[in-house]
C-alpha cells in the first residue's frame, strides 16, 4: 500500500536544533572568551596602574616642556640673539663694502662698544636662528681675512636650505681649500655648491670656478663640461658674456 507525506507535514527539525544549539554554544564560548580577556586586561591594567599613569605623565611632561620652552626659553632668546646680531651685522656689511676691511671683519667677528660679536653670538645663543646666520658671516670674514681653516669650520656649521646663502658658503669652503692648496677637496664643494640649488647667480659662478680649478690641475675635458654648461643653460650670466674665451683655452689643452 503506497505511503505519502500529508501536505503541509514537516518532519521534526531535530538537526537544524541541533545546529542552533551549536551556534549558541559556540557564541557563549565567544562571550566567555572575550569576558576572560577583558578580565585579564583590567588585572593587568590595574597591577601596571602606576606605571601607565606615570607614562602618560612623562609624556605630558615633556609636551609641556616642549612648549613652555619654546614659548618662555627659544622665542625670548631669538628676539635677543637677534637684537645682538643686528650690530655684528652692521660691521659685516660695512666691510664688505668697504677698503678698510680687515678692521671692520675684526669688529663684526669680535665686536664693539660693548656689544657682541659674531663669535659672542654663536658662543650665546646657540640653537637660534641667529646664531646659525653668524656662522655664514663669521665664516666670510674670515675667509676676506686669509684666516682659511677658521672659515672653514664656521662655514661647515651653518645649516640653510637657502639656494644663495646655501650654495655661497659651500662655495667658500672650496675657495678656502683653493687657497690652502687643496684642489681637490676645494672641487668637492664647488661641486656641492652648483648642486646646491639651480639660479642664474651661484650655479655659474662655481661651475666657472670649478672649470678654471680643473684648467689648472690640467684636466682640460673637465673643465670644458663646466664651461659648455655655462655656455649652454647660462650665457646671460656674467661668467657667460667670457666663456667662449675659457672653452677655447680648454680645447686647446685637450
């Protein structure tokens, strides 16, 4: 006698039972697993209390004293480092600028009437912007004073992203080096100093140095590469309006 399955009858779901009572165990074990994790965490948070407080202390700390020294130490000592320059710089400027230098180097490096020098200032104020400028000045003056290894420490020290300023001092450095007969470590820094940045105004200048140095030292084709580039990307320069003079001389060295 054949059998069926009246309509709307379902068997007993005894396997999806089982599988919800699976879920709901697996999630208690999850539960539970998170609450005992949570618990060690707060155990280990409460043992290490003292230490967490104090470490968020020593970070506070030291924000707070990153600004209260910027605000309270750095700025005062800026505007004072700055003050004090303003003379030294004067005396710089004035040498420069005029026959009597010697003098006027000596007064900006070593002061006057009571008031710092540049030497003063870096020795003072070290750390302010000031003070990484009076290493440029200071730096010069000695180079214009034929004090070469003193130039070339201060230069060393100044720090600037400057494409003049920057570019300038390690050009320094190289004319210091020319002068105490060290070409090659004086081709070194015309190198850094035409890499420095690229302008109308120190790029030319040092290439031109640069290619003269290496006429001398009888590197002829050295020396037409820094020549052909001025010729090339700066013939409006003031090196530019001679260079045809000095890639002649150099190509007939070659």
């Amino acid at each position: 006698m054949a059998t069926y399955k009246k309509r709307g009858y379902k068997k007993p779901h005894q396997k999806e039972d089982h599988n919800v009572h699976d879920e709901h165990s697996t999630t208690e074990e999850v539960f539970s697993t998170l609450d005992e994790s949570a618990s060690k965490t707060e155990e280990w948070v409460a043992r290490n209390q003292k230490y967490i407080l104090g470490g968020i202390g020593i970070v506070v700390l030291v924000v707070l004293g990153f600004l209260g020294y910027q605000q309270f130490v750095l700025k005062p000592k800026e505007a004072e480092a700055s003050n004090e320059m303003f003379f030294a710089q004067q005396y710089f400027d004035e040498a420069v600028n005029n026959t009597a230098k010697d003098s006027l180097y000596g007064l900006a490096l070593n002061g006057a009437e009571g008031k710092y020098g540049l030497i003063d200032i870096i020795d003072n104020y070290g750390g302010t912007k000031a003070a990484n400028l009076a290493h440029y000045s200071a730096g010069m003056a000695y180079l214009n004073t034929q004090k070469y290894d003193q130039a070339i420490k201060y230069l060393e020290d100044f720090k600037s992203d400057d494409p003049i300023l920057g570019a300038l001092a390690k050009g320094g450095i190289g004319d210091a080096f020319v002068q105490l007969g060290q070409e090659e470590d004086a081709l070194g820094y015309y190198e850094k100093a035409i890499s420095h940045s690229d302008n109308d105004f120190t790029t030319p200048k040092f290439l031109f140095k640069a290619g003269v140095l290496s006429l001398q030292d009888g590197k002829a084709e050295k020396a037409l590469k820094y020549f052909n580039r001025i010729k090339n990307e700066y013939s409006d320069s003031e090196e530019g309006r001679t260079i045809d003079i000095y890639i002649g001389k150099a190509e007939t060295l070659k």
